[in-house]
C-alpha cells in the first residue's frame, strides 16, 4: 500500500471503528501498527494472556512501520469521542494526548505493581504526566543496530565494522560480490531512523544531544551535521534499484534470505529473524552502527490509556497489568525484538542479541549515553520529529541536493514547526 492508500485506509477505519453501546465491557480495543509477521506474533503473546483471564480483545490495526498512519487514524477516532481503549504510541504522542486531558489515570495500579521504582526513569517522563501514569510501557527498542546476513557474510569474508569506514569497505566487498549491499526500505520514517544512527556516529551522543535534544542551531548547521549528510549519501549508493517505497520488514526479508547483507534499522527487524526461526551468531549478527558502540539511541512502544467509563475500567487495568508484568515482559520482548521496559527481567530467554541489547541499556543508562530516537518520537514533539523526517527522506530522494543545502532546510523545518 502507498502512504496516501494507508492514510485513507486509516481515515476509513476510524470512522467505520464505533463502540457499539452493547459493548462487551471484558473487551479491550488495541489500536496498533503491528503488522509484520514479528510484530503480529508478538502482539499474540498478549492477546492469549488477556484471554486467559477471560478478557476480549478488538485488534484495531492500521498498517504502515514507524506508525504514522495509525496515529492519524487515531486523531479522527479521538476527535469523533470514539477513541480505543488502549492505543501503541511513541513518547511525544503520549504526553500530547495528556495535556489534552483525554487519558485514563494509572495510578492506582502504578502503585499497587511497583512500576515507579521497577520502571527506568527514561520511560517514566513519557509515561507519567503530572504525577499520573497514562500509558504502560511495553518495550525498550534501540534504532542504531546493524542486521547483518551471516551467509553473505562468510562469502565475502567480513568482519564486524568497527568505524563508519570499515562499514563503507565491507559494503564495498558486498558489491563487489555482486550482492546487495544495503537491503533499505525507502519510507521517510525509515530513512530518518538510519540517519538517527548516522548522526550519533558521524557526531558522538555528544552532539547528537545538542543538536537533536536541545536543537542548538550552531550544531544543526554545523560542518559535522553536513559531514552526517555525506554519510548518509554515500550508504545511499549501497542500495538496489527498487528500494523507494519499500516496507522494512520486506528489507529485512532480503537479509534473511541472503539476498542483501545489511540493514540499518530498530531491533525491531529481529522480530522478522525471529519469526522465521532464525539464530544470531548462525544465521544472522547484530552490531552496533559504527561509531555508535555504547550508545542507545531508545524508543518504547507505550500503551496509552485513554479515559474509558467505569465499567470498562476492569479490563484496561487487566491490560495494564499483564503488559508490565515480569513474565509477559520476558514473553513478548523476546519475540518483539526489544528488551523490558522494567530493570528487573532476567535476561534468560533472550537469545544473544537480546541479551547486548539488555546489557547495554543498561550501561547506556549508568553513563548517560541514552538518548531518545528523533525519529522514533523521543527526541522532540510530533511537529518537530516530521520537520526533522522532511528533510531526511527529501536528502534520500535527491529532491534537496547537497549537504549544504540541508543543513539550511534543516534549521528552517525546525524553526517553523517550533
Ligand atoms: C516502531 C515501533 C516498533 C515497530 C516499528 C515498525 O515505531 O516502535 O515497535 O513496530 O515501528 O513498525
């Protein structure tokens, strides 16, 4: 489907999307953009749990990664006063529909279930508005992670890259073997969550930090962020012919099936590997992005609870509970691809990319190299991210043509969506 068919499937759908006065009240509505083969069976994990304890479960899904069509599918259903029990959002979003007053009150349950302390305080300034819980967090994803072919891999003889460089010299080798070096999924949110890592790397946190967090324009125009705009050029030449428009899970499909060697994109890919029974370390490796070792670049998948009437409240707690609790957030995160938005899961069942994903969450936490994704919806507010998002994919597509020049549409975008 194109941007505009998923828009309009969304618009469709919150209209078409009405809680009948019969309602089951043991029903939870999920809206959600899970639509991948990983994201769908993780999603089962939790249906079967509410199922167990005798809830119901009305799957509201609007296709489209990074979720953008859902959130303006979930913009109609709110403004009709028609809104979901629970909806996926990202970190902005959350805060922006409590200011607005339409979100439910957690607290008692926050208190009862120990999230305040079991919680990374990260997650809590998205989850908490004004001293109330408004959404449980499900997840923790990190955006700068290579997936990597281990066939492919073996083939041309490749190491892990340690620096930007090395990547460039391994997607040399790829070509050079005639395969696919960059297996890229053309969508802007796509292409302005590779450029997240591009930055940390061509940058360090550092300066990501002051340019995408504190938006300090010196460092938005500077020669470091035209540098970042040259990176991204040049991974830019790695890509096949056909990639614009590509969905991520079908870019991931590519390295699952040897025909590409890598994709840059959120751990989330590792749900695709996972559902298709796939292993790190013999069928695939996750790395870092160059240059980005020991940062985290995070997003979180949070359930935002919207007011409901009382006699729905039964079920949005039971919803509530079973997503923050110890044994659901080992189960899904281990099938999602993410690691536990609670400090305190083992990390046993996780394979190994799992588990450096747990283990350098929380170091990134200890030294302060945790930084919100721009692109993922925690870096800056919804206006801001699309800005920044704008200019990206225009960058990618060669409708603004030099790093300069982008730079320069960089700061305008951000100043007027400010
Ligand atoms: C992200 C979300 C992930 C994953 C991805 C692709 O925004 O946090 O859970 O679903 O989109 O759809």
């Amino acid at each position: 489907m194109t941007t505009t068919m998923k828009l309009f499937a969304g618009a469709l759908l919150a209209s078409a999307f009405a809680m009948p006065a019969h309602a089951q009240v043991k029903e939870v509505q999920m809206l959600h953009w899970w639509t991948s083969g990983g994201e769908a069976a993780a999603l089962n994990v939790l249906k079967a749990d509410l199922a167990k304890q005798g809830f119901g479960w009305k799957d509201v899904p609007v296709a489209g990664g990074g979720g953008s069509a859902a959130m303006t599918a979930l913009k109609a259903m709110v403004a009709a006063g028609n809104h979901p029990t629970s909806s996926q959002m990202l970190g902005y979003t959350v805060l922006d529909y409590a200011a607005a007053g339409k979100m439910g009150d957690l607290t008692a349950t926050a208190k009862a279930e120990g999230w305040d302390e079991a919680v990374p305080k990260a997650l809590q300034k998205f989850s908490v508005h004004n001293g109330k819980w408004v959404a449980a967090p499900v997840n923790v994803h990190s955006v700068n992670w290579l997936w990597i072919s281990k066939s492919v891999m073996d083939k041309i003889g490749g190491t892990e890259p340690k620096t930007f460089d090395d990547l460039i010299a391994l997607l040399d080798k790829a070509k050079a073997a005639g395969v696919t070096p960059l297996a890229q999924g053309g969508q802007p949110w796509q292409e302005a969550t590779m450029f997240d890592s591009v930055v940390l790397s061509t940058g360090g946190t550092d300066f990501y930090k002051k340019a995408f967090l504190d938006l300090d324009e010196a460092s938005l125009k500077s020669a470091t962020m035209k540098k970042a705009f040259d990176n991204l050029a040049k991974l830019r030449s790695y890509t096949d012919a056909n990639y614009a428009g590509r969905d991520w899970n079908l870019a991931t499909a590519m390295v699952i099936k040897g025909d590409a060697l890598v994709q840059v994109m959120g751990d989330w890919a590792k749900g695709e590997f996972v559902a298709a029974k796939k292993t790190p370390g013999t069928d695939f490796l996750c790395f870092r992005f160059p240059g980005t070792q020991g940062t985290v670049a995070y997003n979180s998948d949070m359930f935002g609870m919207f007011k409901v009437p009382a006699d729905r409240q039964e079920a949005q707690v039971a919803l509530a509970k079973a997503t923050l609790s110890k044994s659901f957030q080992s189960a899904f995160n281990v099938v999602k691809g993410s690691v536990p938005a609670r400090t305190d899961v083992p990390d046993t069942d996780f394979d190994a990319c799992g588990k450096k994903g747990i283990a350098d969450l929380k170091d990134a936490n200890a030294k302060g190299t945790l930084v919100g994704s721009i692109a993922q919806g925690y870096g800056q507010p919804p206006a801001i991210a699309a800005a920044y998002t704008d200019v990206v994919t225009k960058f990618f597509h060669g409708q603004i043509a030099t790093s300069d020049a982008a730079v320069t549409e960089l700061v305008k975008a951000i100043n007027a969506a400010k």
